[in-house]
C-alpha cells in the first residue's frame, strides 16, 4: 500500500479503485472516485476519438476539489485502454497521454502479449514514467509473463466472478490473488526486479469483500458494477435499475459471448466473454430462437428506452455475480468512502476478536 499511496498522494488506504467500464466511466464518475480518495479510471476502452475532451473535462473538475488541485506531474485519475485494438489505438493513443499525463494507464486483452510490452514502453517514453502502467492478468501464467517482460507498477488480478469482460476460463479471486502473490514475490526475488502492487478484481461489493480481499494480500480494491448504481455512472437509467433488482448473481448472471454478438462487439479475442444478468435475450438463444429472430428483438427493444433492460427485457446488463448485494443508488463519492471505512471497522473488529 506504501508504494501506492507515493505514486498517488490524494489517496487514502485502503485504496478503493474505479474500473475503466468502456463508455461508462467518463470524466463525472472518475474525478469522483478520486476526489473521495480513491483512483477513479476513464473507460477509454478501443476507441480514443473523445478521449481529449474527457481529460479536459477532468482538469475543469478538479480545479476546486483541495485534494486534487494541487497534485502536481500527472492528471489525477487513470485511463483504462483495450489492447485488442492494437498498435492504431496506441499511436492514437500517445499524444493524449503525453499531453495529460494522467496518473495511470490500465492495459487489459491484448492479441499479441508484445502488444503490452510496446504499451509499456511508450507511455514511459512519452511521459517520463510519471504515468504508471497497470495490467490486467486473470492467470497465474499471465501475471508471470507479464511481470518479467513488461515491469508493471501493479498488477490487477480479476476473479471469475467480474461483471463486463473477462477470461471465460478463470478462477475466483480467493483461488487466484494468493496463488498470484506467492508467485510472483517468489519470482521477483529470483529475477531480482521489483514486484509490483496488487489489486483486487471480481466480486467486491461492500466493506466485507474490501476487507477479504486486503487479507489475501491486495493493495487496493476495484469496483465495477457496485458503481454502476451511481448517478455518476454513464448508463440509462433502465439499466441502473436493473442492476439494483438483480438478486443471486451466481445464478442471475453468465459469462458469455452473446451479448457481444448482439450488441455488435465481437472484436473480442476467443478467450474473452461477457458477464451480464441474464434475461429474455439469453433464454430465447438457449429455447433454440434463430440468432437473426434474436437480434431482430434486440435492436426492437432498442428502442424502447428504459423498458429495455431488466431480466424480463432484452438489452445487455454487464454485472457481475455480486451484484444482489447492490441494493440502492448512490453517489460514487459515498460508496467509494463507505467501501474504505467499513472494510478497515471489519478488519479492526475481525482482529479484536482474535
């Protein structure tokens, strides 16, 4: 935690993390997180076309916040990119990232593990290090070849049990974080480079899953779909909603590719699906209904605004297995120091017991 609380000095331990959700997290939901004392991520995701007027809007906000104005060498939030996308979205990438400098960068699903590799060096390159890179591992393997060719400042383990995208083949959190610990402490003693900070993905929705995740050995805490029930979060009201109704997510949500394929994002590598509630889109595929009848439904119930999400509608509702423990809308700056102070009172009253 010591070194994360250097690279970001607004910060406040335990350190509660704002996933980059593509088109979900943008500027209001970011500089929230941050402001709260957390690190709140863009979700710039395969596509930096208004990635620049994002960061601007950043700069506006936290030109008043007093924890943040006067942060200096880097903008203070992260900016979270999908590597599939490959070498055009770096070069398109750059000039934003030298221009803002923003404190991080989240790299996750390349094609080619090289592709990190040049990720890491070139945002080094343009920003003098100040900006930090983090990497997305969802295996033991992965974090180990990431570690010795990359050189990450920290590693984001995600569990099975994350909404949005992930490996389809994975273990949770409590299985994979310790395994990654070991493994890598172990392996940066042989290799002798510095181990890099680990943080928690993949299930974590109150101060109980912060406090167990921070025992397991994490450095900081992400949240992806408990920030989905804030006002901050860039999604139609309809699928907020959905999000808070959903109950008993370990049978209420799949990982999947047909989201995708309805949606139109199947850019995705093979490896990779979608965690979402299911609803009639994913019961009608599974009674045998065409994928063409399918879509038709689908692209209907586009239309339909709010009505169009939910377990008994059609549109996608990326959330992950603990999304039953979401159960009211709230600002992200609350959840994010609700999350902080409940997991250290767990902790404190977990210890007095011992």
């Amino acid at each position: 935690m010591d070194d994360l609380q250097h690279d970001y000095p607004w910060t406040k331990n335990p350190l509660v993390i704002g996933a980059p959700m593509r088109l979900i997290a943008l500027a209001a939901l970011a500089t929230e997180i941050s402001k709260a004392g957390g690190l709140g991520f863009i979700g710039a995701g395969s596509d930096t076309a208004n990635l620049q007027s994002i960061l601007e809007e950043v700069k506006r906000s936290i030109a008043d916040a007093p924890n943040l104005k006067n942060v200096k060498d880097v903008l203070p939030v992260g900016v979270g990119f999908i590597c599939w996308a490959g070498q055009k979205l770096l070069k398109e990438a750059l000039p934003s990232i030298e221009k803002y400098r923003p404190a991080a960068v989240w790299l996750f699903a390349p094609r080619e593990h090289e592709d990190l590799v040049r990720w890491s060096e070139e945002v080094r390159r343009v920003t003098q290090g100040k900006t930090k890179i983090w990497i997305q591992v969802g295996t033991v393997e992965n974090a180990v070849e990431v570690t010795k060719s990359c050189q990450p400042d920290v590693l984001v383990v995600q569990g099975q049990d994350a909404g949005g995208h992930g490996l389809h083949k994975a273990a949770g959190i409590i299985a994979l974080l310790p395994e990654v610990d070991d493994t890598i402490t172990a392996l940066c003693k042989t290799e002798t480079i510095k181990k890099p900070a680990l943080v928690a993905a993949g299930g974590i929705m109150d101060g109980r899953g912060a406090a167990a995740a921070l025992t397991l050995g994490a450095s900081g805490l992400v949240l992806g779909t408990r920030y989905l029930a804030s006002p901050e979060a860039n999604i139609a009201e309809g699928y907020r909603q959905a999000v808070v109704e959903a109950t008993d997510g370990g049978q209420m949500t799949e990982r999947t590719k047909l989201y995708d394929q309805l949606r139109g994002t199947t850019d995705w590598p093979d490896e990779y699906g979608g965690r979402g509630v299911l609803n009639e889109s994913h019961t009608d595929a599974g009674k045998g209904m065409t994928f063409e009848e399918n879509k038709r439904l689908y692209d209907e119930a586009m239309k339909t605004g709010d009505e169009g999400w939910g377990k008994n509608a059609r549109l996608t509702t990326y959330a992950g297995t603990g999304v039953g423990l979401v159960r009211e809308v709230k600002g992200a700056a609350a959840i994010t120091e609700e999350m902080r102070e409940d997991a250290k009172t767990i902790l404190r009253s977990t210890s007095s017991k011992l």
